[in-house]
C-alpha cells in the first residue's frame, strides 16, 4: 500500500503545484476535494511512516499557499493608488463564472471588460441580463464609462450562448446563395439583436480566416477554422462577412473580425499549440488579409497568437509590427483585442512579459477569458512593468483615447 501511496502523493502535489494553470481550470474544485481525501487516507495508512505522513499532510498546505497567492495580487491590486490600477485596468476584458468575482473589479474601474459565455448563461438568459445590467450600474454610480460586454456568438458551431438562445446556420451557407448577402446581414441583425437584449456590446464574430483546404487534423481540438471559415475566396468572405457585420453594427453590436493574421494557412490549434505563417508579406496581402482591410473600417480587429515570420519572431498579439502594419500601413484606427491570454501559445511563453509587450504594440483589449482567475497575476505584471518604466507611455496614451473614443460613440 505504501508503494501505491508515493507516486499518488507526488502527482497531487504536482497538482498542488499547478493549480493555478489554465489547463486545471475545470478540475480546480473537485482537485481540493481529492488531495484531502488524499491527505486523510495517507494518514490512515502512514501508522509508522511519519515522512510518509508528512507528504501527504503537506499537499492541502501547497494548494492553501498556492491559492492564496491568487488572493494576495488581488489585495495589492485594490491597495494601490486607484488612478495607476485604472489606467492599465481599463485594457481587461474579463470572463467569470460568479458575477460576484467581478464585482469589485467592475466597480473601481480594474478592468474594461467583460467576456460571457455557456457557464454565464447556464441559469437562463434572464438571469444574464440582470447580472449585466447590475454591473453597468456599478459603473455608472462610480462615474466610469460602461464596461465593453462581449462573446462568442459567430453562428454555426462556435455559438457559446445557444442555448438558451436559437442556433443560427453557420455563414458558410450563404457563401453560394445568390441571396447570400442579405441573408447574412438578416443574420447579423438577428443575433445582434438577441445579443443587445441581455446587454452584450462586442460580438467575437464574423470569423474571416480563409477556409484551408483541409481540416487540421486530430490534434486540432477547438480552432475547426475549416469548419468555421466562411470560404476560400477572400471576396466571397468579405461580401458575407461585410454584411453580416452590417447587421450586428445596425443592432448595436460591434463586430470583431478574427483572427488576424489568419488561421487559414495554420495547421496547428493555436489555443494549444505555437503556430508559424511562413508566407511573404506579399502572399498575405493579396489573399488572407483582404477580407480584414476591407472591412476593418466597421469593426474591431482581433490578433491571434501565430507568429507571421515574414514580421516578427514573436506572436501577432505581442508584436509591434505586426500590430503596427494595422495601424500605420493600413490607417486602423478602430480597436485591436487580443484572442485569450490563456491560450498555451503565449501563456507557456512568459505571458507575464507577454501582457507588456501587447500593450506596447497597441493592443487596446487583452482577453482573459476562459480563466478569469489568471487576471490578477497579469494585472500584477502589468503594473508592475508600468512602475519600472516598461509600458511605452505614448502607446498607453494613444490607445487610452482609441477606448474614450469608442466608448462616448457607444453611449
């Protein structure tokens, strides 16, 4: 039994060591439940063996300590001077499964945003809608501009909110309809309307990633761009695509064109794996980035995680030139978000420097969204890099008024 009981004990407190990893998001609750029945058994069977003993009793103390660090940040966090924390504050878009998690963020201007999906609306729409409207009441008494409320709601297979809310077809069908673009933008104007009713603001959608000519694979667990893509033809995409963004537009809903680059030539799952464009600047230009210069005047833009080689070494999100093509090549001035932070790519790549180099690139919004716990370590890094100088204060400035302005078009 003791022999069984050692490589159970070194797993947990593996477990114990990375219970802050995205990756244990879902099995964050029932990983405590298990170490201290484990914890129990170990001393049931110890008797004599007190290191054994010890082992098992140290694994609930490894998770207390490694928990409470989450809860240290978050004090550092609210004890410091309110104006510095709003400033890079205002740059999170957050997801939560409590409303109660955000509250207080909501409230002292620590964040921008907000991301919902499946686990908020699992109560029922109804329910949704009230927790966004007490939140944007929070804001409102603290004299703060409305928290920006998106999602994923692109219609077809990547449709978070569905149900409770109707399932749509998937663009895709209308890129051959000789109805096609009105199709699309009813679409639009469709979901954008549902989307408005419970409050939410940005819609991650329209996908405008160019089809590849194959699927991806079996590693290829949660991109399906092949499943997802609208067309291989970047005038078909952007005819579709540009009318379906119409109608979210014409809803109230500002659209989010993704994900720059492109995935379209990607063969990897960029939210497990690091993903490399090999093609020239010119190959990107007259085929995968037409669809997003096309329609970038009515949208926001979102910067996945794939190294463009012909750029920069490092990933779209963090890399001034690629985030600086947009903006000086192409006269975007419109908002630039991030794809989610926890995705393996940059989070396994030293995201803390990576939130740093983001901001000094121009991204406006950095995306926490399938773990929103994993703010207060980036927040920290954040404001830690801006004590010491290392957040270019022209790039903050310049996106801080990119936020004002869309924020007094929305109100």
């Amino acid at each position: 039994m003791a022999g069984l009981l050692w490589p159970i004990a070194l797993a947990l407190l593996a477990l114990a060591w990375f219970i802050d990893d995205p990756y244990l998001f879902a099995q964050r609750d029932w990983i405590w439940a298990v170490v201290l029945l484990a914890a129990l058994l170990g001393v049931a069977a110890s008797r004599r063996r007190r290191a054994l003993l010890a082992l098992f009793c140290a694994i609930p103390l490894v998770l207390a300590g490694v928990k409470g660090a989450a809860v240290l940040r978050a004090q550092r966090i609210s004890a410091l001077r309110a104006t510095a924390a709003q400033d890079i504050g205002r740059h999170f878009v957050v997801g939560y499964v409590r409303v109660a998690e955000v509250e207080p963020l909501a409230a002292h201007g620590l964040i921008g945003g907000v991301f919902v999906t499946r686990q908020n609306i699992a109560q029922g729409a109804a329910m949704l809608r009230a927790e966004i409207a007490h939140l944007q009441r929070l804001r409102k008494e603290a004299g703060l501009p409305p928290l920006i409320v998106t999602t994923d709601q692109e219609s077809g297979l990547v449709s978070h909110l569905s149900p409770p809310l109707p399932k749509h077809p998937p663009l895709a069908e209308f890129a051959e309809a000789p109805n096609g673009e009105a199709r699309a933008k009813n679409l639009g104007a469709t979901i954008g309307a549902e989307l408005a009713d419970l409050g939410i603001t940005m819609d991650f959608a329209p996908v405008v990633d160019l089809r590849p000519a194959e699927s991806a694979g079996a590693l290829d667990f949660h991109s399906f761009i092949a499943r997802r893509a609208i067309s291989a033809d970047p005038e078909k995409v952007t005819r579709i695509a540009g009318a379906f963004s119409q109608g979210l537009v014409e809803a109230g809903v500002t659209p989010v064109l993704k994900h720059f680059p492109g995935l379209g030539r990607i063969s990897e799952d960029t939210h497990h794996f690091r993903a490399h464009s090999k093609a020239s600047q010119q190959e990107l230009a007259e085929s995968d980035w037409r669809p997003f210069r096309a329609l970038a005047g009515g949208a926001a833009i979102m910067v996945g995680h794939v190294v463009v080689d012909a750029l920069d070494a490092k990933p779209a999100s963090q890399s001034r030139a690629v985030v600086g093509l947009l903006r000086r090549d192409w006269g975007f001035e419109n908002l630039v978000v991030t794809d989610d932070l926890n995705m393996s790519p940059v989070f396994h790549h030293d995201i803390c420097h990576g939130v740093v180099e983001s901001l000094n690139a121009g991204v406006d919004l950095l995306l926490v969204a399938y773990d929103g716990r994993q703010y207060f370590p980036l927040m920290d890094c954040a404001l830690q890099a801006e004590a010491k100088g290392e957040i270019d204060a022209a790039a903050l400035a310049a996106s801080r008024k990119r936020l004002e302005t869309f924020a007094s078009a929305a109100r």
